[in-house]
C-alpha cells in the first residue's frame, strides 16, 4: 500500500480547471472526466484509482467548452481590430506626419499595436490551458488600452462634429474592453504573479505619458505656438502725368512670416480708399496681392509686390489716402492642401451654373471667385476622426466694401457667409489653424501727395 501514488483533484478554477497532484507533485489541469483518465493512463495509473476530491466530487466540471471558446475568440478579435487601428494610424503618421512630435505620437501608437499583438497570443492562452502566469495581466493591459484608444478617438470625432464610419469602430472598442476588463477583474487576473502592484504601477504610469505625449503632441503644443505675420502697406514717392489728369501713386505691400510656424497664404486682399480723414469710404482698388494662392511662407520669409494706383484730381477731392491689406494663411503644421489649390479659380459666372450662386451671402449684383481644394489633417487621427474636409476661400466684392472669408467643412457642405456674423464660420477653420491677419492701415493726406508733384515739377 505503501508505494500506491496519492491523487489529488482540487477545486475547479473560473475556467473550470481543476489541479492534479500525484503524490504531491502538480500533474497538469484538466476540464473533464476524459482529461483526467488521459492524464492518469500518461501517469500508469488507472481510472479508477481512489483518488481523493477537494471542491467537488467527480461529477463537478463546470467548464463551458464553447462559451469559453467564444470568449476568446472574441477577445482575441478586439485585440486584432484595435491593433489594426493603431497600426493604421502609427504607420501613417511615422512616415507622413507634419511635425517631429507627430511622428513620435506615431511611434507611440505602434507600440501600443505590438502590445495589442501580445493580446492575441494572451487571450488564447488565458481562456484556453492558462499556461503563462502574466496572460491575464497581458490581457489586462491590451483590453485598457483598446478602452482609452476608444475615449481619445471617440471624444476628438465628437468634438469634429462629423459622422464617419470609425464612429461605430470606437463604441465597439468601448463596449468591448469594458467587458474584458469586468471579465478580467471579476477572476483576478493578476493573481499568481510576484509583485502585481509594481505591475499595475508602471502599466498606469506607461498609459499616462502615452496619453501626456498625445496631448503635448495634438493639443499643447499647437496652441502655444501660433504664427505670427507682418502685413503692411507703404506709399511711395507720386508722380503725374504729362496733361495732370491722373496722379500716379505706388504702393508698396509686404507680407512676412515673422514667427516659428509655416503658413500657407489662402488667399489676400488690398484696399486703397479715399475719403474724408475720419472715414475714407471711396473705393479705390480692390485686388489680390500675394497670388498665387497656396505660396508657402516658411520662418523669417518675405513677399512684396508694387501696385500703383491712378487718381484723378480734377474728379476727387480727397481729404486722405489709405491703404491696407488683410489675408488668411493656415498652418503648415496642421494640414496638407492639394496642389490644385491654387489654379482652382473658379468665378461668380461658373459658379452659378453648377447652382451654388448662394454660397456668398448676398444680392445677385455681388460680383465673386472662389479657390477650392481637399485637405487632410496633420495627423491620421484627425483624418480618421473628422474624415475628408475641404477648405473654399472666398473673395467677395460687395459694393464699396470688398471682403474675405474661408470655411472649412465635409466635401457638398454648403455654407453661406453671414455679414451679420462673420465669424460663425469660423470655429471649424481655426481646429485647423487658418488665421485672419488684417495688416496696419496706412494713410497720407492727399494734399501732402499734391504738394510732392508740385515740389517735383518745380525741381525739374
């Protein structure tokens, strides 16, 4: 009796294994009757050895062979289609990300990919044999990265405002990882490894900075270095015509990038306005400047242009001269504009045969053209998130007082400009960092301009 091995059964765990010792001695785990006679005839001994049952008799196997199976499957799943959306966005952002910290956020999601890769092979080995102790935190760590990763995208398409297909990728992220981790809590996955605390530590801090980095990346950063432009307007030395009729005035206009962020230049606009001092409101000229449009104006780079305007004496009695400039530019760091941009001209006579006469607020008179292109955020996340967007660039000239504006939106979004509130098409531009830079007025009094020609013509 003596050399009669001892076989001990214990109780069954959440997955319905139960641990054999022979003699003491871990034998493996088994779910059922058939795997226990399998692992006894393995060991030489017989099934109906006494074997002595802890937690249940032999009649005890709660184990749920297809629901277990479908767990992991289905876990296995979210692990795939959440690696698949960090791949999806790392790999672009790595190789087509507008700034160096953009690439990093890129690396930063493929890392969180390899550790969604890691899942898979986790959550077949936790809902499967358990052979790995750190299986469940493995699958601890995939399934709070799945829920994050579904916030973040979730909260940057709400704030977008736009519908896309990924809506229904992040709510099945959210439901999904919410259900892992119940499921994972509920057994205490991280029971039978050394020091679980320090564990929990470094994942939670791993997750923070991942999350610091985006923020910095996305959010900070941009927001803390905004373009700087210099628009300005300079008159030069006048001169008249051989029979004094008209009075030639050059004007001399520069823009310049005095900041640390490329622009592009959407579109600009110079008035020349004559009138009495307090408010000139004759219109002069009214044109484009900086053409054409899309130029990019990197650091410490400098446009000019000389226009030259021609004034009737005998026809105005102007009390002062003006001039100013205005124009919108966009950040180089926060989308990419298409080539076309800036031979995409479209005028008021073509725009109203394609039935969009109503896009410029306004009466039939205004008199308009437009430029027009796709972009793409500077990241894939927004890409993803706010899908395809396109920006329009509008130069209106409404009577004596021509003006600009630019809107942002979804490809067949219409949207009219408001007089009454110019800027209510403005939010969606500004998320992607289009500016309005109205340079300093310059002005002259229109005798000093007189008595240049006469003080020249007397010299002569």
């Amino acid at each position: 009796m003596e050399n009669v091995p001892s076989v001990d059964v214990g109780p069954p765990d959440d997955l319905g294994l139960r641990k054999v010792t022979i003699n003491g001695k871990p034998a493996g785990k088994v779910r059922s009757c058939k795997q226990l006679q399998g692992l006894l005839r393995k060991a030489g001994l017989p099934f109906d050895h006494d074997i002595h049952w802890v937690g249940g008799d032999g009649g005890t196997w709660p184990d749920r062979p297809w629901r277990r199976r479908l767990a992991g499957v289905g876990t296995a799943a979210g692990c795939l289609l959440t690696a698949a959306v960090l791949m999806k966005i790392g790999f672009k952002d790595v190789s087509s990300a507008l700034t160096y910290l953009g690439r990093i956020a890129g690396i930063t999601f493929l890392a969180a990919a390899v550790v969604e890769l890691a899942g898979v092979a986790a959550a077949c080995d936790y809902w499967g044999r358990r052979r790995a102790r750190i299986s469940g935190v493995v699958l601890m760590c995939a399934a709070l990265g799945a829920l994050v990763v579904g916030v973040v995208l979730l909260l940057f398409q709400i704030h977008g405002g736009v519908y896309t297909h990924y809506l229904w990728i992040w709510i099945v992220l959210l439901l999904w990882s919410s259900w892992v981790l119940w499921a994972l809590v509920r057994a205490r996955a991280w029971k039978g490894l050394v020091h679980p605390r320090s564990i929990a530590v470094g994942v939670f801090v791993s997750f923070v900075l991942a999350l610091t980095n985006l923020g910095y990346t996305l959010i900070y950063l941009p927001s803390v270095t905004s373009p700087v432009i210099e628009s300005t307007a300079e008159f030069k030395e006048p001169t008249l015509n051989e029979d004094g009729t008209k009075i030639f005035l050059p004007i001399h206009l520069t823009t310049k990038n005095t900041g640390q962020v490329p622009v592009y230049v959407l579109g600009s606009i110079f008035w020349i306005r004559g009138g009495l001092e307090s408010t000139p409101r004759t219109l002069i000229r009214a044109r484009e400047f900086i053409a054409p449009p899309g130029q990019l104006l990197n650091p410490g780079q400098e446009v000019s242009r000389d226009e030259v305007v021609a004034i009737n004496p005998r026809r105005h009695d102007f009390e002062t001269i003006t001039a100013q400039t205005e124009l919108y530019a966009v950040r180089k760091d926060r989308m990419t504009i298409d080539r076309s941009y800036g031979r995409s001209v479209e005028f008021a006579e073509g725009i109203e045969q394609q039935g969009k006469a109503q896009d410029p607020e306004g009466p039939v008179d205004v008199d308009y053209f437009r430029y027009q292109a796709q972009i793409s955020s500077s990241s894939e996340i927004g890409n993803v998130t706010h899908g395809k967007r396109r920006v329009t660039f509008w130069w209106v000239r409404k009577g004596q007082w021509p003006y600009l504006y630019v809107d942002v939106a979804p490809p067949g979004h219409r949207r009219a400009f408001d007089p009454d509130d110019p800027g209510a098409n403005t939010a969606t531009a500004q998320e992607y960092g289009v500016v309005v830079v109205r340079g300093s007025r310059a002005a002259v009094p229109f005798a000093e301009i007189q008595e240049k020609i006469r003080k020249g013509h007397s010299t002569e």
